[in-house]
C-alpha cells in the first residue's frame, strides 16, 4: 500500500506548472507534471495518481479531450480531476467539465489557499481511505486464519473417522494372528495375507495424513491423476463407514477423464460431501439410502455429480450453503462446505453447485 498522495500536474507552460509545484510543495506529496496530454497518459500508465490538475486550454488535446479520454480506461476513469482555468470560466464551459467527470475548477489567478484547501480536504479522504483498507486487510487475514483453524477442527474429525476403521481392521488381524499362532494354525499364508493386509491398512493412513497436511499446503506438488482412480480410493477409505450406516453406494463412470491435482485432495472434498449425506441421512432417520456418484465430459467439460435421497435442503438455505461460517448444524462449524468450494475453484479452477433433486441434493462439479 502507497503511503503518500499523488498529485499529477498537466500544463502546456512549464512556469505554470512550476507556480503550481511551489504552492503544494509543502503538503508533503508526490508530485507528477506533464507538458501535454500524451506525456500525461504515460504517467498515469506508469505511477499511481489520486488527483489530477489539469489546465483545459492546451494545444493538439485540450483538458477536455484529455478527460474525456480517461473516462473511457478502466484503470484511470475514476481519479478526480480539478480543472484550472483562465478562460473557460462560463457557466457553457464549466458544464462540461462536470459532465466529462471533473469534480472542480479552480480559476487562474490561483488563489493559493483555496487551493491548498481542497488538497488538504482529499488528502484527508485518501489518509483515511489507507487507514479503511489496512483494517479491512487486517480484518480478512484474520478471517482467512480463524476460517482455516476451523476448517482443521471440522477435518480432523473427519480424519479421526476415518482413522478408525483401518486401526479397528488392524487390531482384528493381530488378534487373528494371535489365536491361529495359540491353535498352531499358523502357516506361512496366514502371515503373508497378514502382512499384504497390514501394509494396505498403514497405507491408506498415510495417505489420510499427507492428505490433511497438504490441504493446508501453499506449495503443493500437483500430479494428472484418473477420476476413477479417487472415486474408488474414496470409497474403500470410507466404505466400511458407508456400509454400516446401510447407505447403498453406487457409481457411474460415464467418462473416466483426468484432472491435474492433488489426488487426496479432492479425495477429502469427495468424503466431506458424502460425510454430509450420511449426517442427513441420520438426522433425519431415513430408511432406504442411498449416494450416486456419476462422472461425464461435455462441451469439453469435465463433471462430477454427488446426489442423495436425504431429503433435500429448503430452497431459502441453497444459495447461503457455501458461505463461510453458515451451517444448519447445531455442533456444525460452517466452513466444510466452504472449504470445499475453495478447493474446487482454487486447485482445480472448476465450479460448484448444489440443487435439490428429486427427494435429495445433488452437488454439481464442473472442470
């Protein structure tokens, strides 16, 4: 953020220009002059001004053909301009000015204290503009981080969830191994089937931590990845969860694309969605359940679709379900779902929607 403001000078007459300097020197700015429009543009193009003294008298492009320019770029169509004049001090000339966008005239001989005056009055505003902006950037930062701390709480309980399973499996393999070695029914097969198990139980593990620590990773290391190959590591991770809430699972692989990520990564944004649709299907105490998961390409699109038959959500709840902090939980933190839009826009540049169909929802992935 600029810590001083900026005032850029026009005037076809270098002693104007220098009678100008000498009066606001001592307001302690940064101060730009140019001789003609052309050399007024590519300052602007270059430095950052906040106001603009601009005599309208000038040769080739006068200071209302120079305004009427700036108007029409964006970068530069809203920094005010005063116009300084000698001549053009009818009402005519003066309605122009304002109808161009000029926020001032000042007439020529300067009286020095009217204009010190108003520069000191937008000089205030532009102060406490800066001071508006460092809180709001103070405000967001600590938004940003009280969103993240939240969002590592709401993931570590998914997290522990799906810890469970793969230490519960484990702990029936030791006690297998223990009874077969006490009924010497121990051989040779047993402890390799043991050992292959026990690998792939510690592995998905692994992959459950690496994956929760590069959530929160700025440098993360993206790789091409199948579709198909998260939807069915997502499904064996939390398949054990699935089957005990009686949730049928099914899938339709339309269109096996690939994706340029993290493949955990959207492994998490797959369990968060389908960990929403188990929650409502408890709350709510319904019988025959069921999660669709569905892939297909079009128009040169990529889609991934999660809909349920939970019941749906009421339509005045739909647009604010992203927002961050918002949940319709009582224990609910508000930033699961938001994180997960942030993964799908930031990581993958997609899109995500949610609508009710049918007796359920349905969450919409575009790519």
């Amino acid at each position: 953020m600029k810590n001083k403001f900026s005032v850029l000078i026009i005037d076809d007459v270098q002693d104007n220009i220098y009678s100008l300097e000498l009066l606001i020197e001592d307001l302690d700015i940064n101060i730009h002059s140019a001789l003609n429009a052309n050399d007024a543009i590519n300052i602007l193009m270059k430095e950052s001004v906040d106001l603009i003294l601009c005599d309208i008298q000038m040769p080739d492009v006068d200071g209302f053909q120079f305004v009427e320019y700036i108007k029409r770029i964006e970068k530069l169509k809203d920094i005010p301009v005063i116009f300084i004049t000698g001549i053009y001090d009818k009402d005519l000339y003066q309605k122009k000015g304002y109808d161009l966008g000029a926020i001032e005239y000042i007439s020529k001989p300067i009286d020095d204290v009217l204009l010190t005056s108003k520069l000191k009055a937008y000089i205030e505003l532009f102060n406490k503009n800066k001071q508006i902006k460092s809180s709001l950037e103070k405000a967001n930062k600590l938004a940003v981080h009280n969103t993240k701390m939240a969002s590592i709480g709401e993931m570590i309980g998914v997290i522990s969830h799906q810890l469970k399973q793969p230490l519960n499996v484990l702990s029936i393999y030791c006690d297998d191994i223990k009874f077969a070695y006490q009924f010497n029914e121990l051989n040779d097969e047993m402890v390799d089937e043991f050992s292959q198990n026990t690998k792939k139980q510690i592995h998905y593990m692994r992959d459950t931590i690496d994956g929760f620590l590069s959530f929160f990773n700025p440098d993360k290391h993206k790789n091409q990845f199948e579709i198909i190959k998260v939807i069915e590591s997502t499904k064996e991770l939390i398949g054990s969860q699935i089957k005990k809430a009686n949730i049928e699972l099914e899938t339709q692989i339309i269109s096996n694309y690939q994706l340029n990520g993290i493949e955990m990564e959207l492994s998490q944004v797959l369990i968060n969605l389908i960990t929403n649709s188990m929650q409502a299907f408890e709350e709510r105490e319904i019988a025959n359940r069921k999660i669709e998961i569905i892939t297909f390409s079009k128009d040169e699109k990529k889609y991934l679709i999660i809909s349920d038959n939970a019941g749906g959500i009421e339509e005045e709840n739909l647009e604010k379900i992203f927002d961050p902090y918002y949940t319709t939980k009582e224990e609910g933190t508000g930033v699961g779902l938001y994180m997960v839009k942030l993964v799908i826009k930031n990581s993958y540049n997609g899109n995500l929607k949610i609508e009710n169909f049918e007796n359920g929802v349905r969450f919409i992935m575009q790519f």
